[in-house]
C-alpha cells in the first residue's frame, strides 16, 4: 500500500495530507513539482472582463495601492541555494529542508503598467526539490502615513536564510530598509493552542498585512495567528485562530467596517471543493464565519458597496492544482457565490483599486522567473460578454479603496533599479 504524502505550496503552509493504507509498510508517492503543470495564461482564456496589466513578476503575493497611485506589489522572490541543515530547527521532510537567498523584491506598477523595483536582495526560500521548491519571499505590504512596510515570510534559519528573521520591515524613501519588528521570536515564544507538527514552520509562514488606525495586523498561516504589529515595533496577539478553527491555515486578510475578514486555505490541494470559509475576527478576537462554500481562498476584498469578494487559486478538486480554474466570485448576502471573472492562474492575493475595480496577483507560484502577473477585474463589465477592459491601469481617484485606511499624502517612492 502507498503512503501518499501531499505539501501544499508555499501559500499559507496548508495541512500535510497524508493517506495512509492498511499495510505495515508504504512507499513515499510525490507528485510533481508545480513548475511542470503552471504557465501564464492565455489571454483567450481570461473572462472577458479581466485584463493583463503587468508582467515579469516573480511569484508576486500580495499588493496595495500606495500614496502615489502606482501599485506596489510584495514577490516571493526565486528562493536559493544556501543550506542551513544542521545549524538550526528545520521543517521536517519532505517539506524541508529549505535553502534560501536574497532574491525576494518589492514592485511598483506605474499607471502605463510599467514595473520598477523598489527594494531587493530581500530573503527569498523555497523548499526541497523533492516537493517542487516553492518559493515565499515578501508577503504583503502596506503603507501606515505614507511610509511603506512590508512582511517577511521568507526569513529564518529554518527556511535557509541564517541570520535573519521573519518579521515586519519599514521602506525608506532611498529605498533601504529595517526591521520594526522581529515575527520569528514572536511566534517561538508564543506557541498556538493547536499547531500542525507535521508541516510546523519555527519561523512562521506569515500571509497577510493591513492597516487600522496607524497599526499593523498581520495573519501567519501554518501555526493560524492574527496579530497586531506597531509602527515601534510592538507585537501582541489578536486571535489564536487554532484555537477554534484548528488548522484551517487562514491567509488573506481584509479590514471592514470594524473587523477582519480572513480567507482560508485549508489542505491544499483539495480533495473536495467547498469547504474552505471566510472567517470574520473582531478586534477583541472573536472569530466567527462570514462565508462558506469556498475553495482555496487567498484574497477578501469588499467593493465601494459593501460587497464582499473572495479569490479562489483553483476551483477544483485533484491532486494536482489545475492552472486556468482560478476564479473571483461575489458573496451575496444569503451567502449564495456569484463568479465575476474566470481563467485565472494559480493566484495568489486581490486588494481593491481606487477606481473600484479587483487587483490579482496572477500566476503566484509555480513557474519560473518572471512569469507573474498583475491582472485587473474589471467590476462594471458583465463577465459572459463584456469587451475586454483596458489594457492599462487608469490614473485613479484621491483617496484609498473601501474598508482601508486612507494614506496620507507622501513624496512618490523612488523607482530603484
């Protein structure tokens, strides 16, 4: 009989699936790497109303709209060689052990969809060959007063990148870089109630930031934390999102009128569809669900009405990730789930334009060097047979998107290299 094991990729650190037959001894299965079964996709294959809006990103996660109106976007990076096997608690095979480099970066996106560089040489890891070597870098971004932060969730000793650590870092203008604060201590000295030990990250694995009220709060998917950061560096925990929902490894996050709105991921990737939810958090921990009836969820947004949106990586089951089933679907009160854009591939984050169109991070993982995506979700164009939207983002509107902090006004970042 066979031992099946299944790591999900490198976005939020899922569950390691393991099926296990009636025999006192198996064989190990692997499944392909990713990189063999994800391309970019055609543009044929996009719903009408989704257009290309940049390229040449590498593993791009997720994105904000900063005070410029240019939009920055966080890139796991191409990961690394450097070995740190036996300096330090790794993650268990045949996830790890990792290797890692500093080849993660943060983007900007000008208004023609022309791509700079804002910061690089950030840490970049990626786990072992044998599993498909996927890569996490940055995480996210935000801006809190016009300066621009960003997550780590590709530091650590674990994940290959020895003298470094997960954490949360602040941008200057010249483009150099500190970190606030220091994610890796945080979650060794503070433990979950129910972590996943055979897929546990000692650094973290750290998915989603936002802005409230000049704080950051920032979701870690493999141990399930929501915690809140400041900009002087202090980190305490919101809600132990294990506690209750177990190992549902929630990843992206939104902030909306008074309280947060996490996607799930769950075992990835799934065996069944539907089964991964919204969960809503309160600022005094509460965790509750808003939606359910997802799949592989890894963007929450909520347009200028109120109406909340969850990007799904893919919208079926089988035990590879199919490229092209990922898909924007509206959740209407009732709870009901209407699609508004198709053919996506393998995403990664959404964050809502102040033009009140959706932003996806398309082709999030998998394939080689610059083969992500920005896509753009054109939300006014009916999704069977509008034309196909602009091809460039439009100059947008003073202000920030529904259900975030507007930023205030800040000198525009530098394009870097």
């Amino acid at each position: 009989m066979v031992i099946r094991h299944w790591r999900p990729v490198r976005p939020g650190t899922g569950d390691l699936r393991v099926l296990v037959g009636a025999a006192t001894a198996g064989a190990l299965l692997l499944l392909a790497p990713l990189g063999a079964v994800a391309s970019a996709p055609a543009p044929d294959d996009l719903s009408p109303n989704v257009s290309v809006v940049a390229t040449g990103l590498n593993n791009p996660r997720g994105l904000k709209f900063g005070p410029d109106g240019s939009l920055y976007v966080a890139e796991g990076g191409l990961g690394g060689t450097n070995s740190t096997d036996g300096q330090c608690e790794q993650v268990a095979p045949p996830v790890g052990p990792y290797t890692g480099g500093p080849t993660a970066r943060i983007s900007k996106i000008d208004m023609a969809g022309t791509r700079a560089t804002v910061v690089d040489g950030l840490p970049s890891d990626e786990t072992s060959a044998t599993i498909g070597s996927d890569k996490a870098g940055v995480a996210d971004v935000e801006f809190v007063d016009g300066t621009l932060y960003a997550l780590l969730a590709g530091a650590g000793c674990s994940h290959g990148n020895a003298g470094t650590d997960n954490g949360v870092i602040r941008v200057s203008s010249d483009g150099s870089w500190s970190t606030i604060a220091n994610l890796s201590e945080f979650v060794k000295a503070n433990p979950v109630e129910h972590p996943s030990p055979p897929d546990f990250e000692p650094d973290g694995d750290f998915y989603s930031m936002v802005e409230v009220n000049g704080d950051l709060y920032v979701v870690e998917s493999n141990h399930g934390e929501l915690d809140k950061v400041t900009t002087a560096g202090q980190v305490t925990r919101v809600a132990d999102i294990s506690a209750t929902q177990f190992h549902a490894v929630p990843t992206a996050m939104v902030y909306h009128d008074g309280a947060f709105y996490i996607g799930t991921l769950l075992p990835f990737p799934p065996t069944t569809t539907g089964e991964a939810k919204i969960l809503k958090v309160t600022m005094e921990g509460d965790v509750s669900v808003a939606a359910t009836g997802l799949t592989t969820v890894l963007g929450v947004a909520f347009d200028t009405e109120g109406q909340m949106y969850a990007l799904e990586s893919i919208s079926t089951a089988g035990p590879m990730p199919t490229p092209g089933t990922g898909r924007v679907v509206r959740v209407s009160s009732s709870g009901a789930l209407e699609p508004v854009a198709t053919g996506l591939t393998l995403p990664t984050a959404m964050t809502l334009g102040p033009d009140g169109d959706l932003y996806v991070s398309n082709v999030g993982y998998g394939p080689g060097e610059g083969a992500g995506q920005i896509v753009k979700v054109s939300l006014g164009a009916a999704m069977p047979s509008a034309a196909p939207a602009a091809t460039s983002m439009p100059m947008p509107p003073s202000g920030a998107g529904a259900g975030q902090t507007p930023p205030a006004p800040a000198p525009q970042m530098p394009a870097g290299t």
